[in-house]
C-alpha cells in the first residue's frame, strides 16, 4: 500500500530527513532511529509541540538520536532502502492516524507509533535524558484526540512559510 499521500508536510520531510541523514551516515537501511532523528528535526511540527509540552528539548533529543546514529556501522554508498521495521513503523502511524480519525498522518502519529512499536529505542534516550516513555505516550494521546490537529499543523505550515 502506497502511504506517501495521507502523511502531511512535516511529515513527508521527516522521512525525507531521515533517508537524507541515513544516506550521510552511510548506513545501508533508513530505520527507526533514522526516523526518529527526522521527527525531531521538524520544529514547528505537531510532535515539536507534544515535545515542548513535555518539557523537552528538542536540540537535547536530536543530539542523543545523533549519538546512536554515530554508533551505527556505516559503509554503504548505494541509496539506502527502507528497512522492514521501518516501513511497519510507517503502517503503524498510519493506525493511529485512522485511530484518531485524522485526515493525515502527522509526525505526533510517528512519534506514538515509535513511542509503542520501539521502547526500546525511546527508553535507551530516556535513559539519557531522563524523560518517562509512558509519560510521552499519554501526553500524545491526548494531544491527537481532537481533530484539530490536522487543522493546527496545516496553520503552522502556513506560518512557517510566511516567515
């Protein structure tokens, strides 16, 4: 199933990011943590807020994903593909999406499908920057319930793009 057209603008560059940083690293498969690192480098984005509503720094958080990244064996000089638990990360944002009856997927569906498909990785960052996984998936859960959060980020491209 082609998801390229439900995600939203933010959205489509957070995995524009995260194949580009995957490609800078050299690493042979664009993955979660790739993902991830693209999720937070979208200020002005839905998960920018659910992050700042946590009281989080999103510098904080991509310098720590950038730490894992930089552990990552990397040698590969062809285009790197989309791993498997990538592209079932994907479907899984999709779910929550639908879930919550929005239109679009938005990076605070990606941050929940990597928050409830990947604890792993989120609590390897918590461990270092000493924020709570469940406190982050009740937080998002409550910002996705009102359908408004298609209509706030589709403000927030407007600004940004005025500025």
């Amino acid at each position: 199933m082609e998801f390229r057209q439900y995600f939203s603008e933010h959205a489509r560059d957070a995995i524009r990011h995260a194949a580009d940083i995957c490609r800078q690293f050299k690493h042979p498969e664009v993955g979660p943590q790739h993902l991830l690192f693209g999720v937070l480098c979208q200020r002005g984005s839905s998960s920018a807020r659910l992050i700042r509503s946590l009281g989080l720094k999103g510098n904080e958080l991509i310098f720590a994903v950038e730490a894992i990244l930089n552990k990552l064996h990397g040698e590969c000089e062809t285009e790197p593909a989309f791993a498997a638990d990538a592209r079932s990360l994907l479907a899984a944002a999709y779910r929550e999406a639908k879930l919550r009856r929005h239109a679009l997927i938005h990076t605070v569906h990606l941050l929940i499908a990597l928050v409830l498909e990947y604890p792993g990785l989120i609590s390897s960052i918590s461990s270092l920057l000493s924020f709570d996984s469940a406190e982050i998936r009740a937080t998002a859960n409550l910002i996705t319930l009102d359908n408004s959060e298609d209509e706030d980020e589709a403000k927030s491209d407007e600004e940004d793009a005025a500025n």
